[in-house]
C-alpha cells in the first residue's frame, strides 16, 4: 500500500528567456545532464518531451537494477510563440515510486525565465518504504538542488559563449569525459559527430547525433564520412586508460600505441581533408609533470621523468601533422577528474562513506583536482577561443594536498578521516598506478585558462564534492 500523496516544489531563476530554457529541456543531452552521479542510473532510451514520448531510466546495473519508465503529457510550448509559459510534464508509467507526476513549467520573467519544478508523488510502502529503499523528501531535494545548479550553469555557458551551432567531432565520446561533454554540447544546440571502433556502431542517432567508423588498431578511419561531416572542431579524448597500469612492459605498450597511434591516425586524417577543422582539442594528463614535490607547475614548466612523462610528451607530439595544416591545436592536460559517476571519486567515496577514509604515508602529495563539470566547461572554452593553444593545464586553480582531499571528502559525507595507510601496503595493493599516480605528486595551476578568461564553476573543493555526491543546499549556485 502507498503513502499518502506528497508535493515537492521549487523555483530557479535562470539567466536566459524562458524560450531558450525551453528549448534546452526539448534538445538531447538536456535529460543526460541533470542524471545525479552519486546514483547508479544510465539511460537507456528517451524519444523526447512531446505528449506520449517516454524516457527510461535504468536504476542499478543491466543485470541488477529496476527499469523507470515515464510517459511525456502537457506539452505547451507556449513561449517559444510569444503567448506566455511553456511547460511538460512526465508521469511515472513504471518504477520506484508508488506515483510520481512531474511538471516542468518555464515561466517568463524579463530577459530571464523561472523553472518551477512542481511533483507530486507517492512513496511504495509508506514511509518504511522510504527508509527502505532511500527515496523521500530529503532524496527530492537532494536531487532538484544538483539538477538546478547543472542547469543554471550549462545555460548561462552557453548563453555567454554566444556561439553559432557547430559540429564537434569526439573520440571517446563513451567515455566518462566524453559522455558529460556530448550531453553538454547538445543540449547546447550543436551536432556531435561520435568516432566509433565498431562499422556496425557508426549510425545517427538523431540530427544532433552523427558518427563515423575509426580503428586504431588497424589503423582505419571512414575519411570520407569525416569529410561529409564538416566537424567545425574535433575533441580527441581517446585512448587506454591509465588504470590499467600493472607493471608490465606489455601494458606500458599497449598504453603507449593507444594515445600516440590514435592521435597520428586522427591528426593526419584531419590534415587532408577538404575542409580541416578549425580547431583540435586532443587530451594529454598532469603526468607530464612526473612526481614534483611542492614545486608550482605552470604550462611552463618541463616534463617530469619517467614512463608518464614520457608517454604524454609523445602524445602531444603525435598531433604534429594537424599543427603543420594550420589547425589551431590545443593539449589539454587534465588533472584527477573528479565524480562519482567515476575516476578517483568513484572508488574513494564508498570507502569514505563507511567511515575508513585514510591516505598513503603523510598524506604531503598534491593532488591537481578538477570537478568533471569544469573539463566539460574548460574543453568548450578551448574549442571557441581562438586564441588559446598548445599546452593548457585542467584542474582546479587551487591543488590541494592528498590528505586535505580525504578530510574533505569525510567531512562532506559526515565521516571521519584518521586513518594513515603506510606507502609500503598501497605500493604492494596498487603497483605501477598507485606510484605513478595516486602516489605522485602534481602542484599544478591553470594559469593559462585562468589568463584566458575562464571561469570555474567549482573553484573550492568542499562545493565541488557536496554538489556532485548530492549534498549542496538547494539555493546553492555558482
């Protein structure tokens, strides 16, 4: 038997007509966006906010997990013709909830707009369901105060950007980066071109939503349907993951060939086309750096020693041929990415959260942090500023050392953090990752996107960790 019926509702002024909130909810990528990762939600398919379109959420794994199925009704679109508010609502057809009925009302307001959020629901068994299965009032905010913050900032991004519609290529657009950045891009009214490692895969999934065949194993890529695609930029975040790092030569290998061959593959591809891309965005890592101590690292200072460095500096090398074609290039050296949804956060936050936070040895190393949100922001910026290029570091302007990220991390989830864990154990549990990795330290800054006018949403690291595991009040915004 269900709870008697609740309500939850919330208002966000945000900085674009109401007409441009509209159309930002109407656009894939919107519906991905505001999906909290600090829940093990994927989706699985949405056709759209018109009335009888559905959404389904999946919660939990393909193989454990529950299957949220919400049909589109009262669709008004209202202020997109100059007659008021637009609106949408989306009614639970199966999933957690008892009910749940959801409307989404974008109301004028000068040269802004008002977001209501207003949901009535009903939780399965009464409230000892909800103890249960974790829903109720403080999940709604919870949920609704992350949702606000990523929507208020995805808009004003665009809105200040004033960009015309592009198409922007992605390599590793499945990947944890690249997912957050296609779902920004076309909430943002731009076309995704996905390059993909299976024939089979390379088919539009829209209008906003293109893709094209890439091997580079085998070293393939469909030239001409990159050519018939006219990417205005290419994003190229491609390639083995570091994780993987276990202290054998045939990894090191096989990290190797898979940031350096892909990003020759990539760059002499975009060379010879008709119409080059006007800019490449091609990822690098803060291991360049190498393990530095204290030492405050700019984009001026050498590469470090070692594997790590050594590899990065190769694959910034690797777009030799797009630089020679004229095509402004840009090395985004990315820090720690932090969410929950993966990286670093992902495998410290449950650990923390069962109050076994610790840090190796004296916890001194300096970690070069930077929220997933503000890559997403920082990798947008460097495709519209023209006059940004080559090496740009991506973290947070301020680093903070290994221990102070623990004790943060605690304190945001109402834990303690006293645990020393000795370099000798992390060393024998992590290998090559943890020396190379967790292990090393990185003092690095953002001078030149902070000298290029860019502005992060999460400078401070205690906002950044309650806004993406659900913990930031709900009137909380950048």
């Amino acid at each position: 038997m269900g709870s008697s019926p609740m309500r939850y509702t919330s208002y966000l002024d945000v900085p674009v007509p109401a007409v441009e909130l509209f159309r930002w909810h109407e656009r894939p990528g919107a519906f991905e966006r505001l999906s909290p990762p600090w829940q093990p939600v994927s989706l699985v398919s949405h056709e759209g906010i018109r009335d009888g379109d559905r959404a389904v959420l999946r919660l939990g794994t393909r193989r454990v997990g529950l299957d949220w199925v919400a049909e589109h009704r009262g669709y008004d679109d209202a202020c997109t013709r100059g007659g008021g508010a637009c609106q949408f609502e989306d009614v639970q057809v199966s999933g957690p909830f008892a009910t749940w009925h959801h409307t989404h009302r974008m109301l004028p307001n000068g040269s802004h707009a008002i977001l209501q959020d207003d949901v009535e629901y009903e939780l399965p068994l009464g409230r000892v369901g909800a103890l249960a299965d974790g829903l109720g009032e403080r999940q709604i905010e919870r949920l609704f105060a992350y949702r606000h913050r990523v929507t208020h900032e995805d808009l004003r991004r665009h809105a200040d950007a004033k960009a015309a519609p592009m198409t922007v290529a992605i390599t590793g657009a499945s990947g944890l980066v690249g997912t957050a950045l296609a779902a920004f891009l076309k909430g943002g009214g731009h076309t995704v071109v996905r390059l993909v490692r299976l024939r089979d895969a390379a088919t539009s999934a829209g209008p906003q939503d293109r893709a094209v065949y890439w091997n580079v194993a085998s070293g393939e890529i469909d030239a001409d349907a990159l050519a018939d695609a006219a990417p205005d930029a290419v994003v190229h975040l491609a390639g083995e993951s570091i994780t993987s790092l276990d202290g054998t030569a045939e990894t090191r290998r096989r990290i190797w060939e898979s940031r350096t061959k892909g990003t020759q593959l990539l760059a002499n591809a975009l060379a010879a086309l008709p119409k080059p891309p006007r800019v490449l965005v091609s990822a690098s890592a803060s291991g360049i750096y190498g393990d530095r101590g204290d030492r405050l690292l700019t984009e001026s200072a050498a590469p470090g020693d070692g594997f790590l460095p050594d590899l990065c500096e190769a694959w910034e090398a690797s777009t030799r041929a797009a630089e020679d074609a004229g095509i402004r290039t840009v090395h985004a050296r990315i820090g720690l990415v932090a969410t929950p949804a993966g990286g670093l956060l992902q495998r410290l936050a449950p650990v923390s959260a069962l109050g076994l936070a610790g840090w190796p040895g004296d916890g001194s190393a300096w970690w070069p942090w930077i929220a997933l949100d503000d890559v997403v922001y920082a990798l947008h910026h460097a495709i519209l500023d023209d006059g940004l290029r080559g090496a740009t570091n991506l973290s947070a302007p301020e680093p903070v050392r290994m221990k102070t990220f623990m004790e943060t991390l605690a304190s945001v989830q109402h834990r303690p953090a006293v645990m020393r864990v000795p370099e000798r154990l992390v060393l024998a549990l992590g290998g090559e990752l943890a020396e190379r990795v967790a292990l090393a330290s990185v003092r690095m800054l953002p001078d030149r996107l902070l000298d290029r006018g860019f502005r992060f949403s999460m400078p401070d690291l205690r906002v950044a960790l309650a806004h993406m595991l659900g913990r930031l009040d709900a009137h909380t915004l950048p």
